[in-house]
C-alpha cells in the first residue's frame, strides 16, 4: 500500500479521536464551565451539525482546488477548530469551536476516499479506502481513551490541544506524502451537483442514514446499558468502548477485501448481520462474558457497511465523485443523530435499557431493504474492483508529493 495512505490515516486518526473523546469529557467540560452535562451534550450535536453542513458545502466550495490542496486546507481547519476549542473561554465559544472543527470532517472523508481509491490499481480500491478508515477505528481504541485519561487528568482543554498538534503532523503527512492529482482533470460544482440527483446516489445515501443509525441507537446508550443492565462498573465502560472500536477496526479490515471482490452482496450481508446481532443483544446484554463478545461482534458488523456504501455511491457518481462521497458522511452523521434520538424515545417511552437493540434491528432491516430495492432496479450493476471514474479519464498523479 502506498505511503499516501498512511497519511490519510493519521488525518483520519485525529479525526476520530476528536469526534468520539468529547463523550468521556462532559462531566468534566460541564464542571469547569459551570454547566449541567445534559447541556454540555450539545458538543457532541455542535460536532455533527459541523459534519453535516460542512460536507456538502466545503466540498462544493473547494471543487476546483486541487485534491491534495484541498486535504491539507481541510485539516489546517480540523486543527484551528480544535485549538479555538482548547482556548475557549466560556461554553458559547466553545461550542463554535466544535462547529468549526466538524465542518472539514465530512470533505475530509469524501476528498481522501476518491484519493485512496486512485492511489491503486483497480482491484485494490476498496481495500484502500478501508485502510483510510482504519485511522478512525483505531482512534476509538487508543485515541480516545488516552485521550479522555488526558482530559481526566490535565484537564479537557489538554486534550483538545493534543489533537491539534496530531492535526499539525497530519498537515505535515499529506503534504509530504501524497500525491499531485491534476486540476483539470477534476469535475467541476456543476458536474458534482448533478451526480448527487443520480437515483442510486441517493438510494445509496439513504441506505446509509437508515442502516448505520441501527449500530447509533445502539453505541449512543451502550455505557447505561453495561452498568444498568449486565452490571458492570463504570471503570469498566472506557474497556467496553474499546471492545467496540476493535471490532470496527476488524470489520474495516474485512470489508476491504469483501468489496473488492463483491459489493453489493457485502453490504447485503454486512447489514442483514447487523439486524441479527442487534436482536442477539437484547438477550445476550444480560451475561457478562456474552455481553462483551457481541459489543466486539456489533462493531465489527456495524463498520463493515462502511466501505460496500462509500465505494457504491463513488462509483455511481462516476466522473463527479467527490461531492457524493463527501455527502455519505453527512448521511452517517443524520445516522448518529437519528438512531440516538430513536433510542432515546424508546428508552424514554418505558420500553427498558435494551429496548434501543430493537429499535436498531428495525433500521437496519429498513436499510437493507433500501439497499434491495436499490440492486434490483441498478441497470448497470456495480462490482467492488469497479473504477471510480472511467479508466480513460482518471486524473495522472505526478510521483513527488
């Protein structure tokens, strides 16, 4: 695998650690700008509304910078939002500087997949994308308990410093590291605009919102459910959450190979095991041992959607695939959001700790009956090697960074 891609994995790295840390920091964050937590849990809604309007947006507005330009502007604004985050002075503040660092998350994501896809020959595309996701898996499984240890101890400022220099080598990576993609050779606002009206990007964007929000209503209450429910301590949940991030980084390690060789029937799979495991839950959240197995088995399943939905909507924007990329993560985030909110209701409603493994098993079925409807009416079907744009018109990379 080329260098590049070690690049964008540490970009991604930062990333993930910066999404998922602010969890562990409410109390703290609440304490030292005297808030309530419930109040303080708007960074996290503050991070995903930057997520979903600044992937469209940012990606539109940088249509015509060069690819590898582009990346290295995107992170230059992940790390000014989470040093204005660091240094904010009171709680209004810092919820813009979670705003801020959110924008790029998403034109991140869709810029460096189309770049990891052009990296490798046409049989390894997919396997290269998962490998740009690795960053984020991994980031669940060190970066974000060392991370909220750092917060706990030094202070939450503390952390978010921290990632800002991680988002400083990251610059420093991709400028190195990847690739000159050639300006002319990239599809302009009008070409990406009319991609994303192409139906199977939009049945591919909806399958997303409905089939990752399954593993959300989930995730989002997993904590309450170890220690209200299986009986573990709260010491225990940083272990639990890591468990989580190692099965999602073995499931991006298997989609990439799975996609390649087949596409759709991997994200039919990957989502109908989802649904199974989910129900599983319900029963096994109750023994320890069985508990633990399935939080590794749902991250692994839930991840593995991940790369068959990113390369689906890449290939069929064909030679505007940029901004379609970019929107899948809009769509993962409206996930995030949704399935926590569903989750919440039925915890809410009275319907117990577990009810929210239900509530998933039935969005991702709705998921993967979306992503059905979307392979039988697909007059031209897709296959994992497929490339993203048509052979002749993929962009010649220069080989010095």
């Amino acid at each position: 695998m080329p260098l590049a891609l070690l690049a964008l994995a540490v970009s991604a790295f930062g990333i993930g650690t910066t999404e998922f840390v602010m969890m562990g920091l409410l109390p703290n964050v609440a304490h030292d700008l005297n808030t309530s937590v419930p109040t303080a849990g708007y960074l996290v809604s503050a991070y995903a509304i930057g997520v979903v309007v600044g992937a469209p947006l940012l990606t539109a507005l940088g249509s015509r910078i060069p690819r590898k330009r582009m990346l290295v502007l995107l992170m230059a604004l992940f790390t000014v939002g989470n040093l204005a985050s660091a240094l904010a002075p009171s709680f209004g503040l810092l919820i813009a500087g979670r705003v801020l660092a959110g924008l790029p998350h998403g034109a991140f994501f869709g810029v460096g997949a189309v770049v990891a896809a052009r990296l490798v020959t046409e049989d390894r595309r997919a396997r290269a994308v998962a490998t740009m996701f690795l960053g984020l898996t991994i980031a669940n499984i060190v970066g974000v308990p060392v991370a909220t240890l750092l917060g706990q101890n030094l202070g939450w400022r503390a952390t978010f410093l921290v990632v800002a220099a991680i988002g400083v080598v990251a610059m420093a990576a991709l400028a190195r590291l990847v690739p000159q993609i050639s300006h002319e050779q990239q599809g302009g606002l009008r070409q990406e605009l009319g991609a994303l009206r192409d139906r199977q990007v939009l049945l591919g964007l909806l399958t997303a919102v409905f089939g990752f929000a399954g593993v959300f209503a989930v995730y989002s209450y997993l904590a309450s459910m170890m220690t209200e429910v299986t009986g573990f301590g709260e010491s225990t949940v940083t272990l639990v959450l890591a468990l989580f991030g190692i099965g999602m980084t073995l499931g991006a390690l298997v989609a990439g190979p799975l996609t390649d060789r087949a596409l759709r029937p991997t994200l039919y799979g990957s989502l109908a095991a989802l649904a199974a495991v989910l129900v599983a839950f319900d029963f096994t959240v109750h023994v320890k041992w069985a508990a633990l197995l399935s939080v590794v088995v749902l991250g692994a399943v839930g991840f593995m959607t991940t790369t068959p939905l990113q390369m689906l909507v890449m290939n069929k924007a064909q030679h505007a695939p940029t901004l379609a990329s970019a929107s899948n993560h809009s769509a993962f985030n409206l996930a995030n959001a949704g399935g926590a909110w569903l989750g919440g209701v039925a915890i809410a409603a009275g319907w117990g700790w577990t009810s929210p493994t239900l509530v998933g098993a039935v969005l991702a079925v709705i998921g993967l009956a979306i992503a059905l409807i979307a392979g039988v009416t697909d007059r031209a079907p897709v296959s994992g090697s497929r490339v993203v744009a048509s052979s002749e018109s993929l962009p010649q990379m220069s080989e010095v960074g």
